[in-house]
C-alpha cells in the first residue's frame, strides 16, 4: 500500500505547484495532479490515492468539486478528502453534507501559498502516519466490496462490481494505474490492465502491463477454456505483458490446473486469484509482499 496523493484543480499551474512542494516536503508521498477535465474525470475512475485534495470551484468545467467529491465516495472507499478553495462560503451547505461522510479529514482556505502548502501538508502526514499504522480500515472496506459483490443479483451488477473490487484490491497493493474493459487491436476484451509501476526487481520480470481476467460466478468453476481463451489473449499483447490473472469468486477446475503446468515452460505465467488467495489479500497488514507471495507460489508450482 503506497502513500499516494491526487490534487485536483482546473488551474494547472497551481495543481503544478502544489505538487512540486508537497513532493519535496514528503519525499515518502507520490503526488499526481488533475486539471484538464478528461485528466479528472480518468484520475477519479482509474487512480489509486489515499487522499485526494479537491478545489471547489471550477467554473469552466460541467462540475464542480461537490460532484467530483460525491463521485469519489462512490467508486474509492481508501480515499479521504482535504477540501481547498477560496470560496468555501458559497458551499457551506453542500459542505455540510458531505462532513457527515466522515471522509473530509480538513477544509482549508486558500491564503498565500506558503501558508496554505505547510498546512496541506501537516494534514497529509498526519493522516497517513495513523493509516499506516493502523490498515484496518481499507481492509474493512475491501471486505464489505467483496461481500456486495459475490451477493449481487443482478448479472451485469454483479460483474461490474467484482472489476471494481479487483481493481480495489490492486490499487491498494501499490499499483497506480488500472484500467477497465480494455479491447485491443485485435478485438480481445480484457477485464483490467493494470501498468507494472511499482519499483520492485521480482515484478518488473513480468513486463509492462498485467493482464486480468474477472469472474464473479461463485457456483461455477474456471475451467480449462477459460485459461485457454486468456492465454490467448497474453499472448497477443506481443510481450508487453508476461503474467496474467484469472480472479474467480468460484474455484479452479483441476484440467485448469493441469493446463497451467502444462504451459508452464512459456515466459508468459498465470495466476489464480480465487476465494483463499483473495481473503489473505483483503486481510494483509503488507499486501504487496503477500502478493508476492502468492505469485511466487503459483509461478513455481506451475
């Protein structure tokens, strides 16, 4: 799990500037920033942050912060909120609302830079030093996603939602940048991609992008054309991605098993994220290195 920031503000300049001093005062943060309103809207749905620093007032744009900060609580249960504008009292009752979420951890007024930066700043330490400390509430949220997920009736629900759990899952490992519902020049739809970025020697191994396959069908086994089918797929990516996941809420058929190590003197490797794997990711207290773990299991076993 990173320490990972996004500011959001429609002048690019200050959202620049905000992040050059915040990366130099937190050097143990990533800052990212969004100002164009396609570079929000695409930081919102796809972006990991642990905290999102939102400018209210954005009178060019379709929204507002209000609408940006709603849309937050609904798709990223990790991220708190530090309000920042100069005109909080024309929000003050739409504010008001969105305190009882218990997300907004600040409400800060924009005065001169120096002053308004150091205090964004004490509020981001603060806040992470007892997140760290204490992960059990992402872990808490991870496990109430699942649950809603593998419990959904609705078919194309309960599938929407299970992407969204996986890429929850993902982010709070560490990775940046997951992707939905991705088709490829060669017509193949993929559930997530998610870009490799995280700096570490075992997982660059497995190329640029990581490959996800998502079914949440709890009384069906992945079986093995399902493997088949998305061996396909890795292997149309032309080496941009070597390693593969097929996350089930179901189990894994045993010709599925036999198909892996069967397949397993390929560069390109697949992975199983079913109920047990998935649990012990919710659970973590480190979930990068137990994600390694089990991609170190898997890799070898197969």
């Amino acid at each position: 799990m990173k320490r990972s920031v996004l500011i959001i503000d429609d002048v690019k300049e200050q959202a620049e500037s905000l992040r050059k001093i915040l990366s130099r005062e937190l050097e143990n943060t990533s800052f990212s920033y969004a100002s164009s309103e396609e570079e929000i809207i695409f930081a919102i749905e796809n972006m990991y942050f642990t905290i999102a620093i939102v400018d209210l007032r954005m009178d060019k744009y379709k929204f507002d912060g209000i609408t940006l900060i709603k849309r937050i609580f609904e798709i990223n249960p990790f991220s708190k909120i530090i309000i920042v504008s100069a005109f909080t009292g024309e929000y003050f009752s739409q504010i008001k609302d969105l305190l009882t979420s218990g997300k907004i951890i600040d409400i800060i007024e924009k005065t001169d830079f120096a002053t308004f930066s150091n205090k964004i700043k004490n509020v981001i330490e603060n806040y992470h030093n007892d997140l760290f400390e204490d992960p059990s509430e992402i872990n808490s949220a991870l496990l109430e996603f699942y649950s809603q997920a593998k419990n959904e009736k609705n078919t194309f629900q309960k599938g929407e939602q299970f992407e969204h759990f996986i890429s929850l899952i993902f982010q709070s490992i560490g990775f940046n940048n997951v992707n939905k519902r991705i088709i490829d020049k060669s017509l193949n739809e993929v559930d997530l991609i998610i870009r490799n970025d995280i700096e570490d020697s075992f997982l660059c191994k497995f190329g640029k992008y990581i490959l996800v396959e998502c079914k949440n069908k709890p009384d069906i086994k992945v079986d093995k054309n399902t493997f088949i089918v998305f061996n396909n797929k890795l292997k149309n990516t032309n080496g941009l991605s070597e390693l593969g996941i097929i996350a089930t809420t179901g189990y894994i058929t045993k010709n599925t098993y036999y198909e892996a190590i069967r397949e397993s003197g390929e560069s390109r490797k697949i992975i199983f994220l079913s109920n047990p794997e998935l649990q012990k990711l919710i659970l973590s207290k480190n979930k990068l290195e137990d994600f390694k773990r089990i991609l170190d299991t898997q890799v070898k076993d197969n």
